[in-house]
C-alpha cells in the first residue's frame, strides 16, 4: 500500500522558530500558497483516504487541499497525527541559538515511536491495499519514517512545509 506523508503548510510560528507541539498553529499567505502547489502534485495521485492531524494548521491544509481537488477523500482526523507535545517548551523560541532542554514532560522519542507504531498499524488494518495522504508535522512525519525504515530520526532529512513523501508500507 502507499503512504503520502504531507507536512502542513508554513505557519506563522514556522516563521517565528516557536516550537509549536499542540498549538492550532496560523498558516501564512505563503504556507497557502504551499498547499495550493501541494494539491497540483497530488491531482495526478488517486487518493483512497485522507487521515488528517486534529490540528488547526493541518486541517487548514487540507481544506486548501479540498478545494483545489473537489473528488478529494473527507478527511478523518485524529490525534494519532498529531506533533510532538512540547510540554513546558511548548511556546519556546527554537532558533538555534539558544539551548533548549527537552523537558520531563515533554513527550518522548520512544512515546513518538510507539504513536507512529499505532498510527502504521491502523493504517494497515483498516485500509490495507488503499492510497492514503497522511497530513502531518514535520517531527511526527520524520518519526512515522525513522519507525519504517528502522533507522533513527536524525537520519531521516527534515521535511520542507507543504512537502509530500511516497512510502510503502
């Protein structure tokens, strides 16, 4: 079966190096633009299911999506999806120019494994044979990647906003 990975669009927090985590996140004019060219790589892609983070920039994305692509799938959305919770960090400047501990609760490496596990195992079972567009986060993205190639995230190159990886799962 094939995975499209889809990161959400530019966001202002994007912009602003804010570690978003849970945050419903504001796509910018750019990261509108992001998923309008998004959607005209995946007009030639036939689409079974769309599986959507239950965050505000990623089901901005997809509604984006929609209205470029009319026959697209409706989205379902869950949690599943979702980026890593930041805990305290959540808000935090991540510029690369100041430290930033990682806090005790803050979710953890091997709890974004164990989600990215969950998420592939419902993926396969409930639409095993299907085309599925994942819309997600950067992190999360990379994790549901490092799980199925069985490497560690920092192997897998980031992804850009509105970018979409082929997978097959």
């Amino acid at each position: 079966m094939k995975l499209y990975l889809l990161r959400h669009g530019e966001t202002e927090e994007n912009v602003k190096h804010i570690l978003q985590g849970h945050m419903p996140g504001t796509l910018t004019a750019a990261g509108k633009g992001q998923a309008v060219d998004a959607a005209e790589e995946l007009r030639g892609l036939a689409v079974d299911a769309v599986l959507c983070s239950d965050l505000k920039r990623c089901t901005d994305t997809y509604e984006i999506l929609k209205k470029e692509i009319p026959e697209l799938p409706e989205m379902v959305t869950t949690a599943l999806l979702r980026e890593r919770g930041w805990g305290s960090a959540t808000g935090m400047i991540a510029d690369g120019k100041t430290w930033i501990e990682i806090p005790k609760d803050a979710e953890s490496m091997g709890q974004l494994k164990a989600r990215a596990r969950i998420f592939l195992d419902f993926v396969r079972s409930t639409y095993g044979g299907k085309r599925v567009l994942a819309i997600s986060h950067g992190l999360f993205c990379r994790v549901i990647q490092c799980v199925l190639a069985g490497n560690e995230v920092k192997d897998i190159v980031p992804m850009k906003n509105a970018e979409i990886r082929e997978i097959e799962i």
